[in-house]
C-alpha cells in the first residue's frame, strides 16, 4: 500500500485527489491548515478514510512534523492562497504561502527523504499575457497577478530541486478546472450558484466583472488523475494539463441559463468593482505532452460541466430550502 500526503486536502482538488487515491488502494494523510472555522465540506464523506494532520506552509517545522507522521511515498502540495482577487489585496500573504511555501515544502522532503516523489501544482495564470496560443510547455511566462507571480516562483523553485538535487519533482500546469466544490467566490462556481438561485426565487440578479475573459476550462476528477500520472513515470517531467477548448465567461454564463431556461439579459448585470486591475484575457492548452506520455485525456466536456455544477447547485439549494 503507498501511503500520500496532500496539502490542501479539504479544497476541490484535494478531495477530488484524496477519493482518486483511495480507489488506489492508498493510505491517505491530509493537511489541514488551522482555522477559526474548519471548512471539511468537501471531505466530509472521507472523514473516516483519510487521516487529517495540522500543518501550515507558512510553518516549516508543521511540514516536518507531517512528513514524519504520514512517511509518505508521495507528496501532492496542491495548499496555496488561490483567490486571484485577493492576491491583489494580500500580495505578500500570497508570496508566502503560494510561493515560498513551495520551498518550505520541497526543503523539508528534501531533508526527511528524497526519494519522496513530490508534486506541484503549477497554473495556467503564470502564462497570463500570453506569447503564443495555444500554450504549452515551453510557451514563456507572463502572470498578471500576484497569485501568478507566487506561482510562478513554486514552478521554477520545483524544477531548480529537480536539477540540483535529483529528485522527483514535477509541476502540473493545470489550465481552469471546475466542479461543484468550487468555491462560491470563484466566478465559474457564482455563476452557477446565483443562477440557481434566481431560478428557484432566491435572488433577482447576478453581478460579474469582466465578461470577455476567455478560459480553457475543464472538470477538477479529470485532472487529479494527471496529477497522479506524473508521479508514475520512470522520469520527472512538467506537463501541461487543459481541454484545449476556449469559452469565455460570456459563454459560460449563456450555457448556464440556457440549462436554467432563463433569459440571462434580464439577470445579469456588469459591475466594475469586480473587474481586474491587469487582466489574463485568452488561455487555451496544448496538452498533446500528456496525451502523448501520460495517456490522459479529459471526459467531461463543457457543457457537461456546466450542467453537472448547475445540477448540483439547484439540489443544494432546494434542499436547502425545504429544511427551512
């Protein structure tokens, strides 16, 4: 039995991840960051199966000590402050945790044992201005954001462990990938969510920012199995993970209410303070690498995602409802 450590277990991808795993028949440790509310909502059902360890990227001795506790075969650091909005508003936070968290990560497999294959999970915002279309491994670096910044710097300190110490370090560049365990700040996951509520009578308008924005978005359980394909191979190699399909939010919220049977014109409304102060107009993906190497290729389409998060949301909510 492998046994995985997974930081930021109790966000999407982690608990995506956590369940991939434990079809695999692995021992599973999550950690999980301190709070004044614990958010265990998407790992609610694997409470009993995972076993939950208090650590903090910004704590480098919490690492060691996990490291210790789950003496793992693999390491998937997917924890980071990933909210690109408040990487403006807490750039040196995101710093921290998004990027030196990385090394403080890297550092301390590093000196526990470094045969431990680690993962990191890289992003499509470092390409932000983009160079060239589609994106691939080798298309240059221009992130618009503080959080493409941080990550930015966990992607080139994974590759410099790599090379100076041989060890098996791999970055995924995931472009956007969604679920119903988005978090409701995300604008995908508000879409969805407001315009369920508004078809059910519990809102009269969604308010969004930047329409235009174009996103190769695909679903979070496809690309966690990439995430552990990586870790498969004999030899460490970054690899870019993405549909390869652009839709723009636009898009997305038409495909939203046309699901709905609403008339999106007369709920949604523009609103300035959402807009970006440097925007990532247009990504797209090229993950022929991982076709090609790893045999991956994602199974949920973009319109099956979107009617999967809408779903869910509607049941959420009616239920919800019906409670009160």
């Amino acid at each position: 039995m492998k046994t995985a450590l997974i930081t930021g277990i109790t966000g999407q991808d982690g608990s995506y991840l956590a369940e991939f795993l434990l079809k695999k028949k692995y021992h599973v440790f999550g950690l999980e960051r301190r709070t004044s509310k614990r958010n265990r909502e998407s790992i609610e059902h694997l409470i009993d199966k995972v076993e939950l360890l208090s650590g903090d990227l910004l704590d480098a001795e919490s690492i060691t000590r996990a490291l210790k506790q789950s003496k793992p075969d693999e390491v998937y650091n997917l924890a980071s402050q990933s909210f690109i909005p408040d990487s403006w508003r807490q750039p040196v936070y995101t710093g921290e945790a998004t990027g030196l968290g990385v090394t403080r990560m890297l550092e301390a497999v590093r000196e526990f044992d470094p045969n431990i294959k680690f993962y990191q999970a890289s992003t499509s915002e470092m390409f932000g201005k983009v160079r060239a279309t589609p994106q691939n491994e080798g298309t240059p670096f221009h992130p618009r954001s503080p959080y493409g910044v941080a990550k930015l710097y966990g992607h080139w300190i994974t590759i410099n462990y790599r090379e100076s110490y041989g060890m098996f370090a791999v970055s995924g560049i995931l472009f956007n990938h969604e679920s119903p365990r988005r978090g409701l700040e995300f604008v995908t996951r508000k879409i969805t969510h407001t315009a369920a509520k508004i078809k059910l009578g519990l809102a009269k308008e969604l308010r969004l920012g930047n329409t235009s924005a174009e996103r190769d978005w695909g679903f979070a359980g496809d690309y966690v199995e990439a995430m552990w394909l990586m870790l498969q191979q004999e030899k460490p190699q970054d690899y870019v993970i993405a549909s390869g399909e652009t839709h723009s939010v636009e898009d997305f919220v038409q495909a939203t209410f046309k699901y709905l049977k609403l008339d999106p014109k007369k709920y949604v409304k523009i609103d300035k303070k959402f807009f970006r102060p440097a925007e990532t107009d247009y990504l797209r993906g090229d993950a022929g690498k991982a076709r090609r190497e790893l045999g991956w290729k994602p199974k949920v389409g973009f319109e099956k995602l979107v009617q999967m998060m809408v779903d869910a949301d509607l049941a959420a909510l009616s239920s919800s409802k019906i409670s009160k």
